[in-house]
C-alpha cells in the first residue's frame, strides 16, 4: 500500500509503499499494524488533514470543549493539554475563555493554524521526553485529551509513560478513537491504514491503562468517524471505579470475540465480499454509459481503491474542499483530485462517496445534487445506492 495521505502533485513523483497487515494479541487484545511507516514521514511541516474542513467535526469538538470545560469548573487555574490539536479545533474554545491549555502538534503547518486561532502550540511529538518539558514550563495538567492519534503513535508505551509524568494525581485522560467494534460491525476496513497503527476496544484500552498505572473509568460512544469511543482513565486512586456502563460495554466486547482470534476471522472475508461487489457495481453503472466521480479524497479511501483495484478507469475524478489536496492524484491509483466546484457543476449519475462518515453531512448538502437525479454509492456495510 502507497501511504494514505501521499497524495502526488505530479504522476512523475516516486511513490513508496509498505505492506499494509493487521495483528492481534492474545494476550492484551490489540490489534494493531504489523509494519509501520516511521512517524516524520507522516507528520510534518506539510500535514494534509485538517479537522475543520466537515462541520459535523467543528460541532463534535465544540461539544467535547462542552465537556471539557464542565469537568474542570470548580478547579483552581485549570491546566489542559491536547495531543495531535491540529488546527485547533477543539482548543479554541477554551483559549475563547482564557483557560490555560496546550496544543501538543508536530504538524508545523497545522500548528501554524492553531496558533492563529490564539491555540497556545507546541511542535513536537508528544512523549515521555516531551511531558517532562512541558511540566518544567507549565506544570502539570488536570485534564490531557487527544482524539484520533493515540492511534497514531507507535510508540504508545512512552505516550503513556508521558502521560503518568503530565497527570496531576485526581486528573482525567481523554482518548477517543475509532471503536473496534463498530470496524468490525461494518466491516469497515478502509480505517486501516499507515497512520492508524492501532484499533482500540475497551479491552485493549484497559490492559494499556493498567500496564501503565491507569484505570478505565469511563467509556462513552461517539457517533463521528463511522463509530468512535471516548474512553477516560484515571490513575489508580481509592475510590475510582469503573463505571456500569464500562462493565456492559467489555461484556459486549466478549460476546463478539473480540478477546479472542476467533472474533476477526471473517473479517477479510467480509472485506473481500464488499470489494467484488462494488467493482461489480461500478463496472455495471459504467457499461451502461454513466459517469462515476468520486466524492471526497480521504486517507481511507487510499485502502479501499487500493485494495479494491478501482482507478481511473471506473472513476474519472474525486472532488474535494480540501485546497490542499486538490489537482493531485490519489495514491497508489492516481485518480486526480478536483476542486469541488467542479463536481458541483458537473452532471454526473453516480458519486463513490468516500468521505462515508460524512454521510449524513454531505447527502444533506447534495439536496440540489440528488434531486436532479444524482446517486451516492455507499459500500458500508454493504454496497447501496441513495
Ligand atoms: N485531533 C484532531 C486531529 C487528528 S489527526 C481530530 O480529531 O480531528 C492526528 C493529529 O495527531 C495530526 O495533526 C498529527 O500531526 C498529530 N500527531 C501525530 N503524532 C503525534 C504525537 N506523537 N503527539 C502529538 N500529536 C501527534
Ligand atoms: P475524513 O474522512 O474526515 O478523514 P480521513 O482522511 O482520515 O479518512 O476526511 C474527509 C475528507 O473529505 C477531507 O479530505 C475533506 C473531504 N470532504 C469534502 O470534500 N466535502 C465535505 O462536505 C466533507 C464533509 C468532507
């Protein structure tokens, strides 16, 4: 596989790829990638994704500033630190009301947009040698959070390691991610991917926390990124307990397998019968003379046309809002990548919509679209057309 976000600027550029496979451990209940693409490849001064470009994912961080900032009232002089704040989305809120915050970001171009927003930044990657500086110039915090990139690091046992080092004794750790379970439910593999080394369940989050003197306390589901968990550990205090809901939730958890080999067995046969029936279905849609595009060039959508083998053949273009990603070419499959103006003054009959977990942001936004004939193709769980 061509690493998700290598979109190329020209068809000329050398591209590189690495094998793209998934393990589980018996012991911990991980599942994680087997072969790693080395983190400054992926993070860097020129960082495709921004968190701002869906305005579901704007109103999600709005609310989880919300949460943040009912936990910590009461407090005196409140410190809270998110890892991997890209543009600031969510710490904006809190710089609005004057909380003392930090954004840990080694993206320098997304750190650069955080700041102009009056996020306070800093441009490393976060670990046990980054925590100990940032508690000599800040102290530590009450309140660490960071979504979608715990799954990021490799290197989760110096995350960890910082985070016992930045946690002050009674503080909370917000983790959220894509949810395992929800993957396995939809099938959804196209979440796997260089930049998403591990797939957490509360199994797994759990044995992590206790490797590392953390207990999870919470669990709450998120419904953004096709089913996320945001899951809260503490450190080991009298008095902690998990909540009932964690306890129903890791039952759950078991009863689908997800402790066991046995609970991702069908999963690649599964992928595979999703694949077969999309190419179906888009070699069928183009033989009867219809044009198909692509909406939305999302990292995720590097696996599915990859592992799938559907390029420019079966998809003349993929729109998308991102100025960044726009007049490049996907990875791996080099469907170029067209500013979305041109889809939407386009007449296509079918768009591949491959910003799924926008569904419901997008199909409202295409009204005009879909009324005058136009078609989503969704594949999750399976293959439909609305
Ligand atoms: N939290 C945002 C961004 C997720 S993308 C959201 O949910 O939309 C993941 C982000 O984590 C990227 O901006 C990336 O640069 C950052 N990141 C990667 N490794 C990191 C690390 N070791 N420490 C802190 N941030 C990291
Ligand atoms: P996303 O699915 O959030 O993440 P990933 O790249 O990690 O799989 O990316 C959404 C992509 O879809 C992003 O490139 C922006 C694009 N997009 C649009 O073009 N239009 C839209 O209305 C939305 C919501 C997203």
């Amino acid at each position: 596989m061509p690493t998700a976000n290598g979109f190329l600027t020209k068809l000329t550029q050398k591209e590189s790829f690495f094998p793209l496979s998934v393990g589980f451990c018996p012991n911990c209940f991980m599942v994680q990638l087997l072969e790693t693409v080395p983190p400054q490849k992926m993070f860097h001064d020129d960082y495709q994704y921004l968190s701002s470009t869906s305005q579901r994912m704007i109103k999600h961080f709005e609310g989880h500033a919300t949460e943040i900032i009912e936990r910590i009232s009461g407090k005196k002089n409140p410190f809270v630190v998110e890892l991997g704040c890209n543009d600031g989305v969510m710490l904006l809120h809190l710089a609005k009301r004057g909380i003392a915050h930090l954004g840990v970001e080694p993206s320098a171009n997304v750190a650069k947009l955080a700041k102009a927003k009056g996020v306070k930044t800093k441009v490393v990657f976060f670990n046990a040698e980054s925590a100990r500086e940032i508690v000599r110039e800040q102290g530590q915090a009450d309140i660490i959070c960071g979504a979608n990139v715990f799954c990021h690091i490799e290197d989760l046992n110096s995350v960890f390691e910082g985070i016992r080092i930045l946690l002050k004794d009674d503080g909370i750790l917000f983790m959220e991610d894509p949810y395992m379970l929800d993957i396995i439910n939809k099938t959804s593999f196209d979440q796997i991917y260089d930049e998403h080394v591990y797939y957490f369940s509360g199994l797994s989050v759990s044995e992590l926390g206790k490797r590392h003197g953390l207990q999870l306390v919470e669990m709450a589901p998120q419904r953004v990124h096709g089913g996320s968990m945001r899951y809260y550990l503490k450190k080991y205090l009298p008095g902690n307990k998990m909540a009932e809901n964690v306890v129903q939730l890791l039952e759950k958890e078991k009863a689908s397998s997800l402790n066991t080999p046995e609970g991702y067995r069908f999963f690649k046969h599964n992928v595979d019968s999703i694949c077969s029936n999309l190419k179906n279905t888009l070699k069928k849609f183009k033989s009867q003379g219809h044009r198909i595009v692509g909406y939305g060039a999302t990292a995720k959508s590097t696996t599915l046309l990859n592992y799938a083998k559907i390029g420019g053949d079966l998809i003349e273009y993929i729109c998308d809002t991102t100025p960044n990603k726009v007049n490049k070419f996907t990875p791996g499959t080099h469907i170029p990548i067209k500013p979305y103006d041109v889809f939407a003054k386009d007449s296509v009959s079918y768009a591949l919509l491959l910003a799924w977990n926008h569904e419901d942001e997008i199909l409202q936004k295409e009204e005009a679209y879909r009324k005058r004939g136009g078609k989503f193709i969704l594949y999750f769980p399976e293959v439909a057309i609305e």
